[in-house]
C-alpha cells in the first residue's frame, strides 16, 4: 500500500522533472531508449505535426530492456515509428548509446557524419526524465537549442501504462539523485532544485524507494541536497 505522502513526494518529483518546454519545429528530434515505447510514439507525434523532419532513436539495451527489446532499444523504437507511418528515410538508428550522456554525444557523432545540420532539436525523453535529460543535453553539446518533449500524461496514467507503482517511483527518486550529483561530475548542466523537492526526495529514499539509487553515492546526494 503507498500512503498518500508517497504519493504526494512522488508527484512533486513528477512535476519538478517537466520543463514545461512547447513544442516547435526544430532540425531534429531525438527519441532517447528505455523501456518504454510511448518515446518512440511522441517522436513520432511530433514528426506527424512537422516539428521535425528527421527522427534518431538511440540505445543500446540496459538490465530493463534486454528481454523486452532483444534488438536494442533504438531498433525497436524505429519499428514503432514505421508501424505509425514514418517512412525508413526519416529515420536514423544509434544502436550503441547505454546512457543518456552517450545518448547525445553518440547522436552528435551520427548526425555530423551524415552531415545533417543542427541548430535546435527535439528531446524526447520519458516524463519523469525531462529535466535530467535536458541538463545533460546542455552540457554535452551546448550549442544546440534544446526542446524537451514527451508523452503528455499524469502520473498516475503513467503509472497505468507501465503496471508497477513502486519501479516508477524508484525511477523518480533515481533521477532526481542524479540531478543533484552529476553537475559535480560535469555530466549535466547543474539546476536549482527546490527544498521541497529534496524533501520529497529524502523522503520517498528513506521509505525505500532506492532500488535506482547509485548507492555509492546517496551520502553524497543528501550533502548536495543540504547544501
């Protein structure tokens, strides 16, 4: 049973990951891999409404998607846009990417060697990993108009669509921890994070919601919260 604080520290978090960003026409749309299919459906959304007229999916597999996506995740999110009506020829692949620092530099590196030109893309990335993706994207390949994009839904639908409340939430809580600690490892851009974010995060850690932590670094996180 999750009490009604978690789930009001888990929606804080929810809503502290949205930048809120409104889509517009960009050079390229990057569908970042993960589990979860509803990326490769906003990219393809977007394409369909001519916000972007090349779509790269990247990534590898991970512990989480290597059943479900044998042929690695980018590879399944193009067989996804093609089932939705994007033609073969608006699509690029980056099969290698198994984080979302390579998921940029290694979607760089492809787009340059096709020689596509760059000056604005489409970020789409899972809800509760916009800010984080963003924050990363800025910081690896600064001189790009950055646009967060992602399935429009609330957390509860979302949960819906992926039938495990407590793995959200655990991806919430890791996503936010990254937040605080990877500026310091010039990973990503850093942000201002609330008090009440943080609060909501120690929160929903010391229930146990951990399982996405990197557990080397919770001490650390929690100095950075406080700091």
């Amino acid at each position: 049973m999750i009490s009604a604080q978690t789930w009001a520290d888990a929606q804080r978090l929810w809503d502290f990951q949205q930048m809120g960003h409104e889509p517009r026409p960009c050079s390229v749309a990057i569908g970042l891999g993960s589990h979860d299919l509803g990326v490769a459906d906003a990219a393809v959304d977007l394409y369909h409404r001519g916000m972007a007229p090349l779509i790269v999916f990247t990534g590898a597999t991970s512990r989480t998607t290597r059943e479900r996506m044998p042929r690695g995740e980018a590879e399944h999110y193009r067989e996804r846009a093609i089932e939705l009506g994007v033609p073969e020829r608006a699509i690029l692949v980056e099969p290698n990417a198994r984080n979302t620092g390579e998921n940029i530099r290694f979607s760089r590196a492809l787009l340059e060697d096709r020689q596509v030109p760059v000056s604005s893309a489409l970020l789409v990335s899972k809800p509760y990993e916009e800010r984080r993706a963003y924050a990363t994207a800025c910081k690896l390949w600064p001189d790009v108009e950055w646009v967060s994009a992602s399935t429009p839904m609330t957390l509860r639908e979302y949960i819906d669509s992926i039938g495990d409340a407590r793995l959200v939430i655990d991806m919430l809580v890791g996503s936010l921890q990254r937040l605080l600690i990877y500026p310091a490892q010039e990973f990503m851009i850093s942000q201002d994070v609330p008090a009440d974010v943080i609060r909501a995060y120690e929160r929903l850690a010391s229930d146990g919601f951990t399982s996405r932590l990197l557990a080397d670094d919770v001490r650390s996180a929690s100095r950075t919260a406080g700091a």
